[in-house]
C-alpha cells in the first residue's frame, strides 16, 4: 500500500512552482534602464550572486538526504544547528536572496526590482510555511527559531 502524501504537499509544490517562476523572471527578463551600472556596482553585483550561490551550496550539501525540493521535512531530515544554520535558519533562502540581489543590482532593471520583492515576500511565507511543519517533526525547534534569526546574521545573537 502506497505512503499517503502529506496533506499540505498542493501547498508546498505551490510554494516551489511560485519560486523557480520569480528566479526564471529574474535571469530571463531583459535588462532595463532605470539606473546606470558603472563597473563598481557590476563587481559588487557579480560578488553578491556568486557569495549567494556558494551559500546555498553549502546550506544545501548540510542537509545531505534531508534534502527536499518542497518545504516539507522528509523521513531522513534532522534538525540542523550548525554551520551557516547556526547564524541563521534559511540560509538556503539567505543565498538565494543575496545572489538574486546581486541580478537586480547588475541589470538596470525596475522590473526586475519588483520581481525581487515578490520573491523575498514569497520566500518568507514559504519559510513560515515550513517552520510550522518543522515545529510539528522536531522538539528543539522553537527554541531553535527563538535563537536564531530567519534570514540575515544578526551580530546580538543570542545562545
């Protein structure tokens, strides 16, 4: 007899779907001219997506087979605490923001400034998405979340 599928799978692949769509607009739409791009902004702008992509291959890698394209943990999750989740508890997220930040800053583009927007909003609903199912798999969690800040280092950080 087939696993049942997890109630809130629609939502979660809904999440994801709305995510690649806002990173696809981001690389595909053309670049605008709503602000010059000199070339300190360039490097500052390539450094930001390079900086952002190594962080979601290091986050990524620390979940080894915890690993799930939706924001749902699967049976070979743990609670991860260490590493670049000890500064923060979506670096994945982190270095997608980061490295797409680096995109709009390179592209003169407006459009795409908006499409930025959308995406950090989105971001942060599926991160409370999946917080709540974290919650629900793991006991340390909520102490965890108190501790440590969703997205960006905070230098007050407790614990």
């Amino acid at each position: 007899m087939p696993a049942r599928a997890h109630p809130a799978l629609p939502t979660a692949w809904l999440l994801v779907a709305g995510q690649m769509l806002l990173l696809a607009a981001l690389v595909l739409l053309p670049a605008g001219e709503a602000w010059p791009v000199p070339g300190w902004l360039r490097v500052l702008g390539l450094a930001a997506v390079a900086g952002g992509l190594v962080v979601v291959l290091v986050a990524a890698t620390a979940l080894g087979r915890g690993l799930t394209a939706v924001p749902l943990p699967n049976r070979h999750a743990v609670l991860r605490t260490g590493g670049l989740y000890r500064w923060v508890r979506h670096p994945v997220y982190s270095g997608l923001m980061l490295a797409a930040a680096g995109v709009v800053a390179v592209s003169g583009s407006a459009v795409r400034v908006g499409v930025l927007v959308a995406l950090v909003v989105l971001l942060h609903v599926k991160a409370r998405f999946e917080e709540r199912h974290l919650t629900e798999r793991f006991d340390g969690y909520a102490a965890y979340a108190a501790r440590t800040p969703r997205f960006v280092p905070s230098p007050r950080r407790r614990g």
